[in-house]
C-alpha cells in the first residue's frame, strides 16, 4: 500500500478546475516531485493534502486511512507536515521558538505562538529544546537559535521553515518551491539536504520549478498541467514525454 494514495482529487475556483481529478500513489521513503508550469495547480493540490483546503471531489488516504476533510492540524497529527511556497515564520520569534512551535504543532497561528511562551509546553520545554537544538544542527543553523527569524538572510529562514516542519517528525514532508530564492550553492546543499531527509526515513513530495534539483533527486515526477495530471514516471522518462515537452515549450513562448 502506498503512503499516500491521491484518487480523482479535484477543486475549482468559480469556474476554474484548479486541480482536475488527480490521480497518483507516493511510496514510503521516495523523494516524489510535482512539476508544472506556473497555475497548474501545484500549490492547491499540496493545500487540498495539508487540509488547508477541502476538495470537492475525489479521495486522500495516508496508510490507506481516508484524509480528505481533515482539519490540516488532524492531518499534521497523522504525519503530514510542510514547508511554504512564501515562507511563514513568526518573525518576531527566535529561530529555536519558531522550530519549538513546530514541535508543537505543524501548522502554526499567531494564538500558538504566544502559546510557546505561556504555562502547558514549558514542563516539557528542556526535552523539546534539545530536540529542536539538534534539528538546527542538523540544518547547519545551530549558531541561530536565538536570533529573531525576521533578521535572518532568506536561505537561513528557509533551513527554519525545513527545521520547523521536521520538528514534528512527520512521515510526510511537503516541500513548495523550497528552492525559489536560492543561489547555486544554496541549491546543491538543498538537494542533499532532502536527500538526508529521505535518508532519515522521512518520505518527501516536493513542488519544485528548478528541473536540474528535480531530475537529481526524484524517484518519480507527476507533472501537471491546467489542474490535470499529463504524465507521470521516472525523470528521464517523463522528460521525454511529447506532452510534457509541448507544455514547457509552450509556457517558453509565452
Ligand atoms: N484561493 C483561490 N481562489 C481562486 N483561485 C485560486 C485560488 N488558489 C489558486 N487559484 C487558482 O488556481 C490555479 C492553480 O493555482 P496554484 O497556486 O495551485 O498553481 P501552482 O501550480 O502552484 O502555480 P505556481 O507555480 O505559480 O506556484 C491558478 O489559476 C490560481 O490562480
Ligand atoms: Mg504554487
């Protein structure tokens, strides 16, 4: 049985079938990627797993128990955790609190925020805190932890957003665009650092626009196009698909 199995999932907006009846299995410990020319529906079909966003049609289940219509903390409970197209840190939080929050919960408001500082988490805070402590290391970011994220160069909040999402050790990472922003260096060090991740036993779907990171790392790509589904299989075959090559070749032109 798959990890994640995604059956007909769809969602529109008005008229608009953002994502259109998608289908396709993630398997334990794979690094799978979802490509797509920009609007294809990337990022809603990421919200529609996460919870953010309820479909209006089709199945989600995670070791085979249905998810659709969860509330995203009940789907973050189960295992299901993510990084963001537009980084969300609390910027006024230090770099240990924000990975802390993520210990907590994945998704993470402005209520909880104050709740990190407040009575229930701190019996449990020195625990958590070496946890979070070795989650920066990790992310080569230990000489952070007590900076407000807000003063952080934009790769160093990025490594936050990765440690706060792995903070509540999930089985399934969501990462949207985690290399938008990036320089090369910045790039290659993500690529391994995913590979680490997956390494450690993490099973990781990725959005992602940079084809180089994506052809190194993925096991399989699904590629979407106007919400549908157009290919799906291993890099190097869904990179000589026709149907994929006319989609990028087409949003070139444009
Ligand atoms: N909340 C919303 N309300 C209305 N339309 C939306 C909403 N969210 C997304 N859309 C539309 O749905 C389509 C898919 O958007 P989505 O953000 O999923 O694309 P994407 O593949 O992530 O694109 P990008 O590569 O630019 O991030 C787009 O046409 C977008 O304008
Ligand atoms: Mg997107």
């Amino acid at each position: 049985m798959a990890l994640l199995e995604v059956r007909g999932i769809g969602r529109s907006f008005g008229g608009l079938r953002a994502v259109d009846e998608v289908s396709f299995d993630v398997h334990a410990g794979q690094i799978k990627a979802v490509i797509g020319p920009n609007g294809a529906g990337k990022t809603t079909l990421f919200n529609l797993i996460a919870g953010s966003l309820r479909p209006d049609r089709g199945t989600l289940s995670l070791d085979g128990r249905p998810i659709h219509g969860l509330a995203p903390y009940q789907v973050a409970r189960l295992g299901v955790c993510r990084t963001y197209q537009n980084i969300k840190l609390c910027a006024n939080l230090s770099v240990l609190d924000n990975v802390l929050l993520g210990r907590h919960r994945c998704d993470h408001t402005g209520l909880l925020a104050g709740m990190v500082r407040l009575g229930g988490v701190r019996r449990r805070e020195q625990q958590q805190r070496q946890k979070a402590a070795e989650l920066l290391a990790f992310l080569g970011i230990a000489d952070w932890a007590e900076v407000d994220a807000a003063n952080l160069a934009f790769g160093q909040q990025r490594a936050v957003e990765f440690a706060r999402a792995l903070a509540a050790e999930p089985r399934l990472l969501l990462l949207d665009e985690p290399a938008a922003g990036l320089n090369m260096r910045e790039t290659a060090a993500l690529a391994d650092l995913i590979r680490q991740i997956r390494d450690r036993g993490v099973t990781v779907l990725i959005v992602e626009h940079d084809m180089s990171l994506i052809m190194q790392i993925s096991d399989e790509i699904v590629v979407l196009s106007s919400g549908r589904r157009i290919a799906e299989g291993a890099p190097r075959q869904v990179q000589q698909d026709p149907e994929v090559i006319r989609v990028y070749l087409g949003e070139e032109d444009a």
